[in-house]
C-alpha cells in the first residue's frame, strides 16, 4: 500500500497540520496521502480519467462521476480529513465516503454506492450529504455556502454508527442521520469525485474511531 510505510514519517507529518475537529475518544491513523509522489500508486482505484498528480497535489478536472477510489477498507466508525480548493468559483468539489470501491458512472446518471459531500454544487448554490442520490429527498443541504476560487478549505468528514458530521475549517455544515446506515463489505471505502470542475486536494488522512 503507497506510503504507508514509514508510518512513523506519516505520523510525525501529520502533526504538522493543524487540528480543526475536536471530538472526545481516541482516534487511530490509518492511512495518509500527501500526493507528493511522481504517481498514484496501488493505494488508489482509477475508474476513469481526469485525475492526476501535479505539483504535490491530487488534481480532479473531468471526472464526470467516475471517482477515484481509495483502495484500503475502512471501518464503519471513521473520520477522513484533507485540504481542498476549486479552480474557479463553479465550486463542486465533491467526495464519497462508504461506496464499493469500484461503482463509477456508465450514462449521464448516476447513482452513489455511498454518501457524497457536495460542496457548491449545482452551479456553487447547495451543499449537501447525500444518502446515494444526488436528488433524492433524503438529502440534507444548505444554500448559506459558496465556494471561492482558490481558497483552500480543510474537510473533517465523521461517521459513527449511522451518524455522518461535515465540519468545514472546524465549523460544522451539515449532519445527517442515517436511520438504515450503509454498513457491511460493499460500503467499505472512500473517493474523490466529481463531474467538470477542477478542484485539487492534499493532505488526506483517514482515522478509525
């Protein structure tokens, strides 16, 4: 699996960076990715193009729902934090957590594995956890958000049991509770998506809880 070993050096990295979430309980580092390598490596699932190494970051641009998924289950209780900033004010900067790990889109539509955290979608007017559909009206979103052209933002994504939390440089978005959480093997992993927009990403760091 790329870079996790050393994890000593991925550890010490990480500390580094600053904290933004706060929450009670220990948290176990299980993976990290500083995108800082030549390129992606077995750690990550390509379903499709658009996605890229440059400049010591993860650049999406075109992806057109075909996400790049992070090969390594995760636990159902886990917390997933990285850097994003969108290219232009378009926003749409958007990821999956709990998917297949291997789902992508085969027709205009598509339907998630998992729950996507959309922020500025829809042309940068709703932000949104989804349960699956992007659609659906389960959806839980805000319209008091907008992304800014080049402004980094640090993402703090949570689930526990069948509650997702969505901190936003440590102020919290939006929350979902999820009455049917998507559990078991099929639901084991995370991606970057998204559809036209340029959007890259550093940073990440995935914990159990």
């Amino acid at each position: 699996m790329r870079r996790l070993a050393p994890l000593l050096t991925l550890v010490l990295a990480c500390e580094e960076l600053p904290r933004t979430y706060s929450s009670a309980g220990p948290a176990q580092l299980l993976f990290a990715d500083r995108f800082d390598g030549p390129e992606l490596g077995p750690a990550w699932k390509s379903t499709g193009p658009g996605a890229r190494l440059e400049n010591g970051e993860l650049v999406t641009e075109g992806l057109r729902n075909h996400p790049l998924w992070l090969t390594l289950p995760l636990p159902d209780n886990v917390r997933v934090e990285f850097d994003a900033r969108a290219a232009t004010d378009e926003g749409d900067i958007k990821v999956e957590l709990a998917g297949d790990g291997k789902s992508f889109a085969r027709s205009a539509s598509y339907t998630a594995t998992g729950y996507v955290i959309i922020f500025g979608g829809w042309n940068n007017t709703t932000s949104a956890i989804v349960r699956r559909d992007e659609h659906g009206g389960d959806r839980k979103t805000t319209q008091s958000l907008k992304v800014e052209a080049n402004k980094r933002y640090h993402f703090a994504i949570t689930r526990r049991d069948g509650a997702i939390r969505w901190e936003l440089d440590g102020q919290e978005v939006l929350a979902y509770d999820d009455p049917e959480p998507l559990t078991g093997p099929a639901q084991r992993h995370f991606a970057f998506g998204g559809w036209e927009a340029r959007v890259a990403f550093d940073n990440l760091e995935v914990f159990a809880l």
